[in-house]
C-alpha cells in the first residue's frame, strides 16, 4: 500500500505561523515535531512507500525534515515525489500520482496537515477500508462529529454506503446533522486501488483524465517527477469530491472514532496545545504575560503579532486577504526563509539596507546569481567559505569579508562539514527578493 501525500495549502487560517513558504504542515508544533512528519511516522506503520505530492518549494522542505526523522532511511529510500509548479486542487494531484502508480496498487490518500491521536483505532479504521478498497471501492473516511461543526463538509451515510455530500452547513443546520447520528465530517482522507479511482475519473471528469495523462507523459519519469507548468495550467482545477466521489456509484464511508483534527485554526490548535492559567493560547519565542486577558490567542512570530478572542480566529483569513492588497510580504515568508541549500534570517530591514544571517547546510552551494540593484557584504562568522566573484574562485575564513557590487556574477559555497554561517549586508534602495537572476543552479530553481 502506497501513502499519498498531499503537500498542497498554506493554511492562511494559522498565520502568522504558517507563510507561504513555510506552511502549517512544516511547522513544529507537537514535541519538535511537524504534522508533516507526523503524517510520515504514523502511515510508514502500515504503508509500504510515501508518494508526496508538493511544489517545488514544499518538496525541500519536505527532504529536510525527512532527513530528520529516525526513520530517514525508510523515509528517503521509499519515498517518491511530484512536483506541480502550479496547483489545480486534489483531483489532479491524484490522478498524476495514481497514474505513476501500478493500476492495482492500493493508495491511502491523507492530507500532510492533519493529527490523528488515536492510532490503534486509525489502523482498525485503515484495516475496514482496505478490505472494501480490494472489492474495488472508493472508500472515504467520515469522522464521527462530537459538535455542530460549520467549518467542515459533512457526508450522509446509510451503513457504508454514502448518500450524499454536504457543503460546509450553517449553525442550524450542522446541528441537525450531528442529531441526525447518521452524518460524518468529511475527511478529505480517501483508499482505493489507484485504476478503480482513474476508471471513475475518466468516466466522470474525462478532461482532467486526459489532461492529466498528457502532463504525466511530458514530465520526468525519474524517482522526481516534475510536470511542466504548460501542461499543469491545461489542466482543469477539481477536488477529488467533486470530480469523482459525489459522482460515483462506488464510494463508500468508514465510520472514523480516531480522534482527529485538521488544525485548521487557531481555536482547533487551542485544543491540542497547553493553554495558560487564563485559558489563553500564547506561541512565542519571547516572554509573554497578561493581565486580566482570558479566553484569547496570541500569537507573536517576530515579525507579527495576532490577537484574537477565541471562537474569533477563522477572521484571520480576512487579515491575510488585507496584507495580500497591500502587497506586504508578511503573508508569504518569516523572518527566517529555508532554502534547499540553508537558511536566512532577516536580522534588520531598513531604508537603504537589509542584514542577514544565512546559514549555509555542508556541502551545499547558493546559485550562481547577480543583482541589478543592491551591493553586498559578507563576513564569515563560522565555517569557510568558497566564494566565487566573476571569474575570481577564493576562501574566507571566519572573521575575514568580501565586497560584492551591484551586476556581478557571484557563487557562496560551503565545501567544509560544519554548517557556514555569514553575515550579509546589502546596501541599496531596493533589497527586495526578486531582485535576484540565477545564471546556474543546482536545484533548477528559475
């Protein structure tokens, strides 16, 4: 059986915590650890490989915090990736992983960003789906509500067999459901034998069938599958629900008592993390106190602050669409960006110049780049540095600098087995990230 993972979401609901770049599934939350990672550990126990589903940026971070786990052999050797330069929502990211599958293979479908807490009954829970995937059904995972949730769609079952799917209901409505006792929230969670699911989809969706065919076969057909993005954007944007499941004759619903959660807000964390004496739910990396401040979330990232009053934090969306009209970066990234060869941290952004300190992973290189607009300074801290200027190749060592000026071609390289950690001061009017041209890159990075 074959683990699918979705990677896709950059659960604007957590922010500021969760950016673009550094969304929600690969933040560490839970005892140092990701739900990303979390997903991994939990499916490795029944499923024989992982085929992630990310774009280019998520497909680093995901190598990262693989390597980290102590299961790293087993999560790098049968792990396979898909790349999507754009996404086109989960019917397609399927359809491409299923296709890249043997046509018998049974697929375990799972979000990256959810906790399951009750393990032993999730196995129990995998083991009845697998049986009705062998008999060649579409089997879905339906929770069993505990509360007249209205932020989630719901499933009405008769036994196994499913009725109908339901939109996200309001107050009332939701309350019916959950007395109703024959309701479940939609998982997103979905097993079937990777052809019986691309059967119903040509049956049902033929252009995202047919379109997703033709990417696949333009792409790599390495352990990295990369589709390209002219073949992605052909492809019609559909969640598996409405492409195939609420369609087919096929489906089936797994009653499911695991214990779960999509974290998808800040009120849903609240319920999986320690809460003060007041009933507030703080995350930061300083000292926070309050005073006469009960039942609120707040949330401190170094670059942000949020406060809310709990039941309130589904409205952080709106705050994010806000940021995104001002064009503010705040959305996308924090104060520390990861890049496959390392990281930066934004130390000080002023009028006229920008400090970081990039850390730079063994045996990793930055790309052979210039800038039009901003001059560069860089100190080594610790480690050496093989810096390349033009035509010019030399070493810095710890506490010695170079000057590079605005329009040279210039390369930042850690050949050592120590991490390299420098300090970089650009000097400039503009020290945007986009103000960046890679000539050469080893991670085929535009």
């Amino acid at each position: 059986m074959t683990n699918i993972i979705l990677c896709g979401g950059s659960g604007t609901r957590l922010w500021p915590i969760s950016r673009t770049l550094m969304p929600k599934q690969f933040v560490k939350l839970f005892d140092d650890k990701s739900l990303f990672q979390l997903t991994v550990e939990r499916n490795s126990k029944v499923c024989d490989n992982n085929f992630i589903v990310s774009n280019t940026e998520q497909y680093f971070l995901a190598l990262d915090q693989l390597e980290e786990m102590n299961n790293y052999q087993f999560s790098i050797l049968n792990s396979q990736f898909l790349l999507e330069p754009v996404g086109r929502n989960t019917a397609p990211a399927i359809a491409l992983a299923c296709m890249a599958l043997d046509k018998d293979e049974i697929v375990l479908i799972t979000p990256s960003d959810h906790l399951i807490k009750n393990e032993i009954e999730y196995s129990n829970v995998l083991q009845r789906a697998k049986e009705l995937a062998q008999q060649d059904n579409l089997v879905t995972f339906g929770i069993t509500p505990t509360f007249p949730e209205t932020g989630f769609g719901y499933i009405e079952a008769n036994g196994l067999d499913v009725k109908a799917f339901h939109e996200k209901p309001d107050f009332d409505r939701a309350t019916s459901y959950l007395e109703a006792g024959n309701y479940y929230w939609n998982s997103g969670m979905f097993m079937f034998r990777a052809g019986v699911f691309l059967e119903e989809l040509q049956k049902y969706s033929p252009e995202i069938y047919k379109a997703s065919l033709s990417a696949l076969s333009n792409s790599t057909k390495e352990n990295l599958i990369r589709i390209r993005h002219e073949d992605m954007i052909n492809i019609p944007e559909d969640s598996i629900d409405y492409a195939v499941m609420e369609k087919s004759s096929k489906v089936k619903v797994v009653p499911s008592n695991i214990n779960w959660s999509d974290v998808g807000s800040f009120d849903a964390l609240a319920e999986e993390l320690p809460n003060d004496e007041n009933n507030n739910l703080i995350i930061s990396d300083r000292r926070v106190e309050t005073i006469d401040i009960n039942d609120c979330i707040i949330i401190d990232s170094g670059d942000a602050l949020l406060i809310s009053k709990k039941g309130s934090s589904q409205k952080v969306k709106e705050i994010v669409a806000k940021l995104k009209g001002e064009k503010s970066e705040l959305p996308n990234i924090h104060l520390t960006g990861h890049r496959p060869w390392g990281t930066y941290t934004i130390l000080e952004d002023s009028n006229g110049y920008k400090i970081k300190r990039i850390v730079v992973k063994p045996g990793k290189r930055l790309s052979l780049q210039k800038h039009f607009h901003r001059n560069e300074h860089w100190i080594v801290v610790s480690g050496c540095a093989t810096v390349t200027v033009e035509d010019n190749t030399f070493i810095l060592n710890p506490n010695e600098s170079t000057y590079i000026k605005a329009g040279q071609l210039h390369r930042l390289q850690n050949q050592g087995k120590l991490p390299l950690i420098i300090i970089e001061a650009q000097v400039s009017e503009y020290t945007g990230e986009d103000d960046i041209v890679r000539i050469d890159d080893d991670f085929t990075r535009n």
